[in-house]
C-alpha cells in the first residue's frame, strides 16, 4: 500500500525555472559576470543553489569564493521575486487533492535552501495540503544524498515499500535508488526521459495525473 509520496519541487510541481533564471542573470550582471538565455539553466539547477550558482559563472571563475560573492545577491533578490513567474505545473493540484482524498501523505524534498522551499508550498498549494516540507538544511547532504528521504520516512513512520518519489531529473531518480524507494519520473521538468531512465527510474510519467497507475490503494 502506498502511503506516503515525496515530490521533488523545482521542475517537478513548480515550473519555476523563470525565477531562477531571473535571480541568477541578476547576481552575475551586478559583479560584471556574462548572463545566460533561459534554456540553460536547465542543465543548471537541480543540485542546489551553491552548484546552480557554480555552473552560471564562467568556467575559469567558478570558485568558492566566487560563488559566495553572488550568492548573497542573489538570495536577497530571488526571496523578493521567487513567484514572480513560478506556478504549478496543469494538472499537479487535481493530483494532490486526488492522492489527499485517499488518505496518502504528502512530502516535499527539494534542494532548493529550505526557507525558499517552505515559504513557496503554502504560496502555492495553500496549508495542510503537505504533511513534510524539507529543503536543503545547513549541515544536511543535497540529494541525490538520501538523508532527505530518509528523514521524511522517519516522521512519517513509513517503511521503504509504502514509499513513491516523483521528480524530474536524474539528481531525483538517483535519490530515490539510493534511498531503495520506488521513482517516478515525470517529462514536463527541466530534464528529458533519457537522463530519467539512464539514472534508474523505475517508471515515466508524461502528465500528472499517470502518478496515479503506480498508488497502491
């Protein structure tokens, strides 16, 4: 039986690639460092914000340091303008309420840094619709890096077997192997079925609501 399913969220129940986009072209320009069209920042995101910042700076300058000298940047525009484009994905919420009305708990496991993530999901998806909110937490390993997965299962009290996760890239299916719990990835992300089915998604789900076939009720 299915009794908990973690999504991941960027690309996955929010398109919010805009916004970060957006915040990331803002941060290179203020410190004279070239900006990208939007496509590519695809291939940017999905292992946090320390990497996503990493991957925007010019091969030659992509240190630590470098990276800090942004980040502040953009941390404080994208905390004003991170809704600024985003929005649920068409069909996500006729899912979630379906998978709430059969009494299946609700997670969020995101890299995205954790205030961002919580204050997005009631934004979007209103209170008490996701029982675990978790983004990436100082001193806590990013995905594909289990721990996440792991500390939903615990407060949830689920085992392995009682577990979907659902993402959209191959950062979520390898999370999802290392963690020994079912995945499912989904086509309308950032990334395509290839890079999906290469990092061992065990199912493929082109529109919302084929999340469905896999819940065992």
């Amino acid at each position: 039986m299915t009794k908990l399913v973690i999504f991941d969220l960027d690309g996955t129940l929010l398109n919010s690639l805009q916004d970060l986009a957006t915040s990331t072209n803002y941060a290179l320009q203020r410190h004279g460092y070239p900006t990208h069209e939007l496509p590519a920042f695809r291939y940017f995101v999905g292992n946090g914000i320390d990497k996503l910042l990493e991957r925007a700076l010019p091969e030659a300058e992509r240190s630590y340091d470098n990276m800090l000298k942004i980040r502040g940047d953009f941390m404080a525009y994208y905390a004003e303008h991170k809704a600024d484009f985003t929005a649920p994905y068409d069909g996500i919420c006729e899912l979630l309420k379906t998978l709430k009305r059969h009494h299946v708990l609700l997670a969020v496991a995101s890299n995205k840094y954790h205030a961002a993530t919580r204050e997005l999901i009631p934004e979007y998806f209103g209170e008490g619709l996701f029982d675990f909110v978790y983004g990436q937490r100082e001193g806590v390993p990013v995905k594909p890096d289990p721990t996440i997965v792991f500390d939903i299962m615990k407060e949830a009290g689920v085992s392995r077997e009682e577990v979907l996760y659902v993402g959209d890239s191959g950062v979520d299916m390898q999370t999802a192997v290392n963690s020994g719990v079912t995945s499912i990835g989904v086509t309308w992300g950032f990334r395509d079925r290839e890079e999906l089915l290469v990092n061992g998604a065990q199912y493929i789900a082109d529109e919302p609501y084929e999340i469905m076939k896999w819940v065992v009720l």
